[in-house]
C-alpha cells in the first residue's frame, strides 16, 4: 500500500477522536510517517502543553491509529511539553 494511502487512513482515524480533543482546547496534526511505519505527530493548542498528553498520545491517539491502520508500529509527538513552558503552542482562543 502507497505511503499516501496510509496517511489517508490515519488522518480518518484522528479524524474520529479529534472531537474529543477539542473538546478539551486540542488536536493533532500528522507531521510524517516515516519509512519503518512510525506515525511523527505534532499536538496543537492546550494538547501541546497538557501534563496528560503523553497519557492521551498513548492510550488515545496510538491507538485509534494502530486500531484503524495496523501497518503503524508506533506514534511520537514531538512536542510534548511540560506544563509551564513558555514555548507551548496555544489555542488561538487562549492567547
């Protein structure tokens, strides 16, 4: 299967959990998927700077991809920060 195709379906997957990151100020964006399967992801708005994130990267996000696209091996973000980090992104609506 083209590289395309299994973004295609991993954005589907986001897709369906990105209300509930909304929900709480966030989302996800895919930022690449890398020859050896692993989803790179970048966490937007309160997702970037939440002390759950690694939580809800891990039990939320990696899964619903691996559940919908089993080709994925693993999912890192790249930004996950610590609470108080000035360099975090925001939610427009927050800054």
């Amino acid at each position: 299967m083209k590289k395309d195709e299994l973004v295609k379906r991993i954005d589907q997957a986001l897709d369906n959990i990105r209300p509930y990151l909304e929900t709480d100020g966030g989302n996800v964006q895919i930022l690449e998927l890398t020859d050896d399967m692993v989803v790179r992801l970048e966490l937007l708005g309160a997702c970037g700077n939440c002390p759950m994130s690694t939580m809800t990267l891990k039990a939320g996000v990696e899964e619903a991809i691996k559940k919908a696209v089993p080709e994925v091996i693993s999912v890192e973000a790249i930004n996950i920060t610590k609470p108080g980090d000035p360099h975090a992104k925001l939610p427009d609506n927050m800054l």
